[in-house]
C-alpha cells in the first residue's frame, strides 16, 4: 500500500500528464485552456470518476495558493501609476455601475426568492468578486489587447477587493444586528483597518525589495531571488492572518512602478507561473462538486442568472451613460462573469463564523462555482474575440504538425541512428519538382472573404498558401507569419478579400525543375512550401512543392545522415 506522500506525487503526475494530453485538443475545440483543465480535473474527481480525491488536492495546497499570488503579481505589474491613472479613471463609474446592479439583483432576487435576508446580503456581496486567475490567464493565453482587455484587468482588481472589504463590513452589521460583536464596534472596524493596511504595506516593501535587489543579483539567481520573495511574502500573509490578495497587487504595483525591469521580472516568472497554474486548474477542477450544484436548487440558479445579469446589464448601461466604444458594453460583462478563488474563501469564513446561515450560503456558493469557472473562461475568450482584440494566431487553431508524419520522421531518424536507410539508396540527383511536389492542394480564390481565408488556414499545415483567380491561374501568396498577428476583427471579415491580403509569388516552380534547385530556392525562403505552375498554359497552379518533402529526399546524402546545410 502507498503511503500518502507517495500517493500525491502519482496524484499530480495523472493530473499532469491528463492536462497536457487534453491541452491539445483546446485548438481543436475551440476553448481556453484553462476550461480544458477544469475539466479535466473534474472528470478525475469525486463527481465523476473518482479516481483522485480531494484529501490529496489538500497536500497540494501550497502550490495552489503560489500560484494565485504569482497572477496576482502579474496583474499588479501591469498598472504603473501613469497608465493606472488613465484607466481606472475610466473604469471607476463601470465599476460602481456594475457592482450596484449585481449587489441589488442578487440581494433583491434572493431576498424575494425566500432566502433569508442575511444570507442574501452575503451572496450579494461575494457576487462582487471576479475569478483573478481564471481572467488574467485565459487574457494571457490569447495574448488579448485592447480595451476590453484593460478594463477587464482593472475590474478584476477592483471588484476583488471591494467585495473583500464590503464582506468584512456585511458581518459587522450581521454581528451587530445580532449582537454577536466580540468587541465594540470602532475596534472591529480598527481591527479591519490594521489588517489592510498590512496587507498593503507588506506587499509594497516586496515590491521594493524585489526593484532593489533584482539589479544586483546575477541572471542566474534570479529567479530563485523572486521565488524567494513571493513565497516569503505568501507565508507572512498566512501568518499574520492578512490579505493575500492586496498584499500580491501591491507588490505588482510597487514594482511595475520603482524597476525598469519589470518584463524581465515578469518573464523570469512565467517559468513557473506557466506549471504552477496548470496545477492549480487541474486541482480546482477536482474539488468542482457538482451534487453541491444539485442541492443550491432554485436560489443556486437565480444567483447564476441573477449574478450574470448584474455584470452584464449594469455594464452595458453605464457604458451607454459614459458613451464608451460600442464593444465595452456588448462584452466587457461577459469577460468578468468568472467567480471562484475569493468567493469560495469568503463562503468559508462566513460558514466558521456564522455555521448555520454561512453553511447554506457556501453550499450555493460551492455549488455556482462549477458553473462560472467552466464557463466563464469560454466567455473572457469569446469577449476578447468578439471585441477585436485577439491576434488571428490564437483566435483560430492552425499547426504545422502532422501526427503520422511526425511518426514517420521519429521512425526515419531512429533507423538513421542504427546506419539504415529508410530512403533505401533512392538516387535523387535526377529527380524534378513532379515527381515530389503535392497535388491535392486547395488553393484560395482571390474574391473571398477573409472567413473564408481563415477557414482554410484552420485546415491546413501549412503556412504558405497559393491565390488564384477564377480561372485557376496564380497570383501571389499569402503568408501565415504575416497574418498571425493580426487582429481577428470579426467586423471586417466581410469586407477584407483575399486579395487585400496576398503578396506577389515571387519564386514559382515548373513541374520540369530539378530537386536541387528546389533545394536552393528554400535555402533563401523562409516559406515553408512554395507553388508549382505550368509553363503551357502560363501560370496555372498545379501544386506545391513542400520544404520538408525536399529535405527528405535530401538529408540522406549528408555524411552520417545529417540534415543537409
């Protein structure tokens, strides 16, 4: 029998090797990453197949919390005080507008819905909150920009926080309603104060602790300086019973304000940001219960409809006030629809303090929670998209791999390694472009729409693609690399074509050209395939000619089998 340490290390390495195996099919299915994981630990966990329990989740703890303080940081770091200003100068009135409408609906609804009215008050409240890590990663996965990217970030910090501070605030009216006060009320909110500005003052001596030493340390203990830090700030915070939360965005703010190496910083971390929040996603997606989600019954579904409404609408009409560009009301409430991290320790703060009443509200929340974190990422990504704001690399799934061919490739290199050849001395110094070229190709017509154009990339492996007219003759090119960071701007699909976006093919193949001359011609492309054109009719396309077909033919004239220079 395994002993439970042991246990845990198998526990994570399922949950590793399941979220990798399952991160590819994200491009083909067209969902963030994040939503992948989740379910994937939902699918190992208790409410499904059980084969990983939440007792083992619990070990994992400290890495789940590093995590949260890494993307927290992160989020911090990207507001130095002159950019800050300008933003949340913008953002305040859609902040207070969305949080009045949620904190209203969800109290009012639930209150009429026959919850009882501290408990509704508590609900609306935690409505508040925005999932940190859910929002931020799904953003940084689609390398978003733009101003439902910004405001996003900037509500997700705004909203944390006072949905932290007005549930210390709901308990002291609870308590004092029931006069259940330990202490008097100036001291309670004495002792609120203390604890904040705490929190504030531990994370900004991080940051300049952070500012003032990454300088002085030598690159390859930088990383270990910044690890140190954060994991030293995450325990004192443990200790001294303060918020986490404000603590990592004050430690982002300090530094993105006092270093000029912040992106450095920030790359640094993302070396461990990256494994870390897999690990988080894939554990929180185990502890999703969904028999909590069957017992929140009616007041668990009008919280997710009445919460999702908040957001939406009372951005929508402040944004219509404030005469904000047409997008910011149509999805910035979509891309801050996330709840998770801080409502569901805010849930157990009010079970330990009030077990009756707080019970019931953790069972909703606990419950809910299932549904925003698998939704909500599919939302933020669906927000930025729709928004303009996704470069077309990550908007649409496209890759070069191709799964038999890459087993070809590994079998062909092992036999290599053994002094076989699994080209069996095939003479290749007569061979012309006919006789490797490709003729199953799908070229793309000069008249169609850039949906159409993304289609075929969608499909396709390759990252070069030929453009004919209607009557099949070719008229240039258009490259992938060129494309991928562009905005996938959904409102200008019908309007860009094909040939607003081609270049001219400069360097053609006749069917009659030899091998070696393809093999030049690459040796100055950086295209991976190229076309091949008639001489008799002029200019019709006939196929392509593939890089990697010529450099198979051709690598196994290379002493050893090397690949060919």
């Amino acid at each position: 029998m395994l002993d439970l340490e042991a246990q845990v290390v198998l526990t994570l390495g399922l949950l590793l090797a399941a979220a990798f195996f399952a991160g590819g099919l994200a491009g083909l299915l067209r969902l963030p990453r994040v939503t992948i994981y989740l379910l994937v630990g939902l699918l190992l966990g208790p409410s499904v197949l059980g084969t990983v329990p939440r007792e083992h989740v619990l070990v994992l703890e400290p890495l789940r919390n590093l995590a949260i303080a890494l993307v927290l940081f992160h989020l911090g770091c990207q507001f130095p005080l002159a950019r800050a200003k300008s933003i949340f100068r913008k953002v305040t009135r859609l902040s207070l507008g969305e949080m009045a409408a949620t904190f209203a609906l969800v109290f009012i609804g639930l209150w009429l819905l026959g919850a009882g009215w501290e408990a509704a008050l508590l609900l609306g409240t935690m409505a508040l909150a925005t999932a940190p890590a859910t929002t931020i990663l799904v953003l940084k996965e689609t390398e978003s920009e733009g101003t439902i990217t910004d405001y996003a970030q900037a509500l997700v910090a705004i909203n944390n926080l006072v949905a932290i501070v007005a549930f210390e605030f709901v308990f002291l009216a609870i308590a004092f309603s029931r006069n259940a006060l330990d202490s008097s009320l100036a001291v309670q909110l004495g002792g609120l104060a203390r604890d904040l500005l705490g929190s504030l003052g531990l994370g900004v001596g991080a940051g300049l602790m952070v500012s003032y030493c990454y300088a002085l340390v030598a690159p390859k203990n930088r990383l270990v300086l910044l690890a140190a830090v954060t994991i030293l700030l995450l325990g004192l915070c443990e200790i001294l019973d303060t918020s986490s939360m404000l603590a990592f965005l004050a430690m982002g703010v300090a530094t993105a304000n006092t270093s000029y190496s912040t992106r450095q910083i920030l790359a640094e971390l993302d070396r461990l940001t990256g494994l870390l929040c897999v690990v988080f996603f894939v554990t929180s997606g185990v502890e999703l219960n969904l028999d909590a989600l069957a017992k929140a019954g009616l007041i668990g579904t009008a919280y997710i409809v009445l919460r999702s409404a908040g957001k939406y609408f009372g951005i929508y009409a402040t944004a219509g006030r404030q005469r904000e560009q047409p997008v910011v009301g149509r999805w910035l409430g979509a891309a801050i629809v996330a709840q998770a991290g801080a409502a569901i320790a805010l849930a157990a703060i009010a079970k330990e303090r009030f077990p009756i009443m707080g019970g019931e509200v953790q069972t909703i929340i606990l419950g809910t929670v299932a549904f925003f974190e698998i939704a909500g990422p599919i939302l933020i990504r669906q927000a930025v998209l729709r928004a303009g704001e996704v470069p077309l690399a990550y908007a649409f799934p496209h890759t070069g791999v191709d799964l038999l061919e890459q087993a070809r490739t590994v079998w062909n290199r092992a036999l290599l390694a053994f002094g076989l050849d699994p080209w069996h001395r095939r003479e290749t110094a007569d061979l012309t472009v006919r006789e490797i070229m490709r003729k199953n190709v799908h070229p793309i017509v000069e008249s169609w729409t850039f949906e159409e154009i993304l289609s075929v990339i969608e499909h396709s492996r390759d990252h070069t693609y030929p453009v004919v007219n209607a009557q099949g003759e070719l008229t240039g090119l258009i490259r992938y690399r060129e494309l991928s960071q562009a905005l996938a701007d959904h409102s200008l699909g019908p309007l860009v074509r094909a040939e607003d976006v081609m270049t001219s093919a400069k360097k053609t193949f006749y069917p009659d050209d030899l091998v070696s001359k393809a093999r030049q011609t690459f040796n100055t492309s950086k295209d991976d395939c190229l076309p091949v054109v008639s001489r008799d009719p002029p200019g019709q396309l006939l196929g392509v000619i593939r890089r990697r077909d010529v450099l198979r033919l051709l690598i196994r004239r290379q002493p050893g089998g090397g690949a060919p220079s």
